[in-house]
C-alpha cells in the first residue's frame, strides 16, 4: 500500500477519518409526516457508519427550500430531534456524520411550497422538466425572482440550520452549491440575469454563495465545513458560459478559508456530451483536501488516491445497496446489485434490508 491509501486514515478539518471512503449525498424520499427523520433513517445511518465520513442526504434549510416529497428538513424542532437520534446512533457505532445543507431554488412546485407559492430563484426562468410532487409529475413553473432585500434572510436561513444542525450534533455541514439547485442557480450564468450586485460578472454571481459560506463558519468554524460543486453538471436545466473560469473563481475565493473539504462532483448526471474541464486545476487551486465524486469505482477510486488526484472518494449508488461498503472495497469483494426502484419512493425495502457481507 502507499502511504496515500484508500484505506488509509486522513486528517479532514477537526476530525480524523479511518479511511478514505466517503457516503454521498443520496435523496432518499423516506422522511416522516412534517419531513422529520424517522427510525427507519436512524437504522439507514447507522448500518452505514463504517464510512469515513457520511454526508446526509439534503437537508432543505426552510419551509420554501424544499423541492421533492418526504425530504428530511432541518428548520423545525422536530427535525432537529429527528436528526438528533441520527447523530446519536452514527456516534454510537462510532461513525462520523455531516449534513449537507440545501436550498432547491426554482426546481419545485406550488404543491411542495408553503401556501402554493411560486419557488423562487436569481431570476424568473422556467425549467425546462416535470417535478415529482408526490401525485405525479408537474410541469415546472416559472419562479419568483428573489427581491435584492430577500437576500439577507435566505442568509439568514442558512445560519439558522447551520446553528439546528449543530444542536443536532452534526460533526459538521456542507452547503450544497450544485446540481442547479439555488446557491448554483446564483452562480451559473444561464438561471442568473440580475442587474443588480448579485448578478452580472462572476464575482456578482458568486456572493450569495460565498456569503452563505461565512455565515456557516461562522456557527461551526471553517474546518468543520465542506462545499460541493458540480462545475459540468447540467442536472436541473442549467449551465455556464465558462465555467472552467467560473469555478475556479469560486475555489480560489474559498481555498484560503480553511475548510474541510472541497466535494466536486466531476462530469456530467445527464449523460449528455460536455467540453473537457480541468478538475486538476481545481485540486491544485484548492489548499485543502480534494473529495471526488462521480462513478468512481474500487479500481478508479485506489488509484486516484494513489496517484494524488484525489484525497477522498464519495461513492454515491454503491452505498445505497452495500451498508458495509468500506469493507467489501477492502476485500475486494462482491456488490449487492442495487434496485432502482426503490431509490427514491418506499419504506424499508431497498432502504435498510441490504445484507452485509455474512448477512
């Protein structure tokens, strides 16, 4: 083994990690009346905390960030116990866990927002697709433009799930800056058409992001927060007229924080062709530690690792199916096939009913 192993121990932040084997981010669409985690998502972490780190699924910061049914939500006291039962059992099998914190922006729908409300976003742009609200699929609406001073509360919003996060005793958080959800929405040029300080030129595009970052280090500290970034990713109808410049204006703006990590989702969950970019560049801009993310398997993932390209490796659908993931990587041995179906609808089967190696 090299000393760069995935198997390997690594520093990240405040926290020491036993490997290298990171659990996605994964919507799961099991969260109980009033969008609280239930017992079934105690069990689903906790078989699961042999990861290095576990990334929760997202966590929508208020009421108007939610976009799909049944997400667990972090902005109501009982989502907070909820999570807090979460953190405990991950603890107590001795896992490390963080949320990750969201804002969908304009991919949602009148049902799924308080009072029927349109969703809201940078700037009133429909998108393209249907939404699933939990009685079939609707088309998109056009969102309501966020006014210049609602900026300050979705801010607010952040530090305040930032603060419930941590009363739920989270290890950390990461904000979630991609996938076309609101803070990429900001800072993409295709759903950012503001005329005011906060669109416009990528330092305009990127502030709510970057302010949104200062508020949560601001509760938990900056080694105790991770991002994620999707520089290619055109999930959700959005895009950027350069975003090799884009990103790395981000990144740089970031690397001298002292975050925990950088989490970038490396390609494209469309499957459509997309110009080469340079994620090295970004690992090279970026002081701290790398997190790769993208359908990287055993032998990719080692050899990333090995080779300096990246220092962690998020596994996202392996995990799904294989709640002792790390082990079976280190035994080289076989995957539970996952079922699609029950991806994102159900109750425990394709949830908590994966056997571990010997199960």
């Amino acid at each position: 083994m090299s000393q760069n192993d995935l198997f390997t121990p690594i520093r990240l932040g405040a926290l020491t990690l036993p490997n290298r084997i990171v659990m996605a981010p994964l919507t799961r669409n099991r969260a109980l009346p009033g969008n609280v985690p239930g017992p079934m998502t105690v069990t689903y972490y906790r078989q699961r905390a042999s990861a290095g780190l576990i990334i929760t699924e997202a966590s929508p910061v208020c009421d108007e960030g939610h976009g799909y049914p049944r997400t667990p939500g972090i902005h109501s006291a009982e989502q907070v116990a909820g999570w807090r039962a979460v953190t405990d059992a991950v603890h107590a099998e001795g896992g490390r866990i963080f949320l990750q914190l969201w804002h969908v922006g304009r991919i949602s729908h009148p049902s799924l927002q308080p009072n029927g409300a349109a969703p809201v976003a940078p700037s009133a742009l429909k998108p393209a697709g249907q939404v699933w609200t939990g009685s079939g699929l609707q088309d998109y609406v056009t969102p309501r433009a966020l006014a210049r001073d609602e900026l300050p509360g979705v801010i607010a919003a952040y530090r305040q799930a930032a603060l419930n996060a941590k009363a739920a005793g989270f290890d950390g958080v990461e904000v979630h800056g991609a996938n076309g959800y609101l803070l990429d929405q900001f800072l993409r040029s295709s759903t950012n058409q503001r005329d005011d300080d906060y669109g416009g030129p990528i330092g305009n595009r990127a502030r709510l992001l970057l302010e949104v970052m200062d508020t949560v280090i601001e509760v938990f500290g900056a080694d105790r927060v991770g991002i994620r970034l999707s520089p290619e990713n055109r999930f959700n109808d959005i895009s950027d007229a350069n975003p090799q410049a884009t990103f790395g204006y981000v990144v740089d703006r970031i690397s001298p924080l002292g975050l925990a990590y950088l989490h970038v989702l490396e390609g494209d969950m469309t499957g459509q062709s997309a110009p080469g970019f340079d994620y090295a560049a970004l690992r090279r801009a970026f002081a701290g530690p790398y997190m790769a993310n993208c359908g990287y398997d055993r032998g990719r993932a080692m050899a990333a690792v090995a080779g300096g390209q990246a220092d962690l490796i998020a596994f996202g659908r392996a995990f799904i199916s294989n709640p002792d993931l790390p082990a079976r990587l280190a035994a080289d041995a076989p995957l539970n096939e996952a079922d699609t179906k029950t991806f994102y609808a159900g109750e425990e089967k394709g949830y908590i009913d994966y056997p571990a190696l010997g199960g």
